[in-house]
C-alpha cells in the first residue's frame, strides 16, 4: 500500500509537470519563429542515423537519453557522451554527458552543449569592412529520471542557455518532462515534451518564444532477428506544418487568377513522422537508417528527385569504446556529419 501511494504521487506530481509544461509552451508560439538553435540540433550520431528524432528507441545508449531523459536507464550508470556534428560551411556543434546513478535520487545526467555558427565580417550600410564578429549558442544540462515500476520511467531535464551574436546575447531556461513505459524489452512507448521555457534576458528587448515541442514515438524489437525499428511524430501541438508554395502555382491567362495547390491532409499527416530502423546482430556493431518525412518536404527540390531526409550511420566497440558516424542528407547541396565516442567506466573497472 505505501508503494502504490508513492507510486501515485510521483504520478500526479509527473502530470501536473507535464500539464504546466504544455501551457507554458503552448502560449510561447508564434508564427514558426523561436530563438536558440542550439536546442534542436542533433549531435548524437544515434539519434540522428534514425532520423533525427527518435523518441522511443529505447537502448542503453546516452546519445538517446540527452534527448528523452525517461530513456535514461541503471546501466547508462557510468558513461560519458561526446559527439559532434559537423556542417560544410564550417558551422559546427560538440555535446557531452555523463550518467550517475544516486540510490536514493534515481539517475542524474549532467551535460553541456555548444553550437558555434563561425566567424563573419562585420560591414557597415556601405559594405566596408569593419572587422570580424563570432556567434555561439551554450547549454549546461542536469536531467533526472526515475523508474516508477518495472514498466513505467519518467524523467525531466533543465537547461541553462547562454547565446551570443557579436555585441547581442541572451540568456534562457528550457526543460523537457518525458514518460515512457516499457512493455517489455521488445516493445517501448514515450511522450516528450520538448523545450518549454523563457528568455530570462533577450538579445535587443524584445523577448523570442523557444522551439516548443511534443513528441511521441514508438519502437519494437523483433523476437527472432536483431531488429529494431522505430516511428516518431513531431510538433504534436501544431498540426499546420506544411505551407503553400508559390512555385506550384498555375496561372490562368484567361481569368489572370494565380492559383496554388493547398496542403493535402496526407502531406500534413507525413510531416509529422519520422521512421528509421536498426539492425544490429551484436553488442558490438550496428548499422541504422532513417527518414525524416518534413526535412524531405521542405528542403528537397521541386525539380529533382533528391535524398533530403535520408540519413543512416554505424556504430561499433573498439578497445571498450562505442565508436559511431552518421550522415544526414539535409540538401541537394550537402548535408550534416555526426561523429562520437561513448565511454563505459564500469568496463574498465572490471
């Protein structure tokens, strides 16, 4: 009896978490726009080989739980995260993490990221050049989670956001609530609620909203082959995603009218939804693929047939290390590469 009343109150608390987070998100959004990129960029190469959003791939894997803190599992007690993610035009980000596991408190991860944007000229309205200015977004990050039963985890995440963009910065604080019940090791559920928070102080005076977000995925392991796929959707509290494009327009010379195609219910329901899957025959290797339906709507080409939206990787041990790379094809014109290292203490313990 005094379990299920424990239970029952991390339950209700977890909920109202969930319900103040939704509120506060929900009234943050405006027309698409939202600062602070940093908290959307996919580092992990994991994640980003299923596609970039991932939320119930459960897998004892850090890079997936700095995203789903309710992913976080006992055996991630002990590793360090560090990845990369490299983009061509010298834009680049780096995210790392560490997992330790309190008796009493459940799990805790502590982590940072850093999104660097480059280096640029500053000019004046006459294009002379005047000298150089940097750009950079900063998190610092402690996620907790807490496995209510055998079935049941939820967890939460804060992050302390520091941008800067030559002589204009900011400061922000973002969380992230997320449950997920596991019906066993071949199949897992999980709610996310993504990036509620506010500018504690804006760049100019005007404060921006942050790129609020609900999640909820689903992934099953196969019984019998050493599969493991998975289908997420996106941006749950905005059904509008898609947005009509001129250059599918038609004229008519005889009424002079300029027509467009409006969204489809089908183009809208497949913006939403990101699916990927991963075949790994043994702890020591894995290759996954994944494909994210709105990045191919919106940054493939009109005239083309292109691979924006697909994205794949590899992972493997090398001397008690988890090594991996993924690719993201975001465009015709390039896409994103995503390397890193995994460290698990207990295997040099023992």
């Amino acid at each position: 009896m005094q379990r299920m009343k424990q239970l029952y109150g991390c339950v209700s608390g977890f909920l109202m978490v969930i319900g103040a987070l939704i509120s506060s998100g929900l009234r943050a959004q405006t027309a698409g726009r939202s600062a602070y990129a940093v908290l959307d960029l996919v580092s992990a190469p994991r994640l980003a080989a299923l596609g970039g959003v991932a939320t119930g791939f459960d897998a004892p894997d850090l890079g997936l739980a700095l995203y789903n803190p309710s992913l976080l599992r006992p055996e991630m007690a002990g590793q360090i995260g560090l990845y990369n993610l490299n983009i061509n035009v010298g834009i680049a980000s780096a995210e790392a993490a560490y997992v330790h596991s309190f008796e009493r408190l459940g799990l805790l991860q502590f982590g940072m990221r850093y999104l660097n944007y480059g280096r640029f000229d500053e000019t004046d309205a006459f294009g002379n050049t005047l000298g150089t200015f940097d750009a950079s977004d900063q998190t610092l990050l402690a996620g907790w989670a807490l496995p209510l039963d055998s079935h049941w985890t939820v967890g939460v995440q804060f992050e302390l956001i520091r941008s800067v963009f030559a002589e204009y910065s900011s400061w922000g604080m973002a969380w992230d609530a997320g449950v997920t019940w596991r019906k066993s090791p071949l199949l897992d559920v999980s709610l996310l609620v993504r990036n509620a928070g506010f500018q504690l102080d804006s760049y100019s005076g005007t404060r921006e909203p942050l790129p609020f977000e609900i999640q909820l995925g689903v992934s099953n392991k196969f019984a019998h082959a050493p599969f493991r796929w998975h289908l997420a959707l996106q941006q749950l509290q905005n059904w509008n995603l898609a947005f009509v494009n001129p250059a599918t327009g038609q004229f008519d010379p005889l009424t002079g009218v300029f027509t467009v195609e409006e969204p489809s219910f089908g183009d809208e329901l497949l913006r939403h939804v990101v699916a990927g899957i991963e075949f790994q025959p043994s702890e020591s290797f894995r290759v996954g693929v994944g494909y994210n339906f709105r990045r191919a709507a919106e940054l493939g080409l009109t005239t083309r047939r292109s691979s924006a939206g697909l994205s794949f990787g590899v992972g493997f041990r090398v001397f008690k290390m988890d090594v991996s790379y993924a690719r993201s094809i975001r465009h015709v014109a390039g896409g994103t590469h995503q390397f890193g290292l995994a460290l698990d203490l207990k295997r040099y313990k023992s």
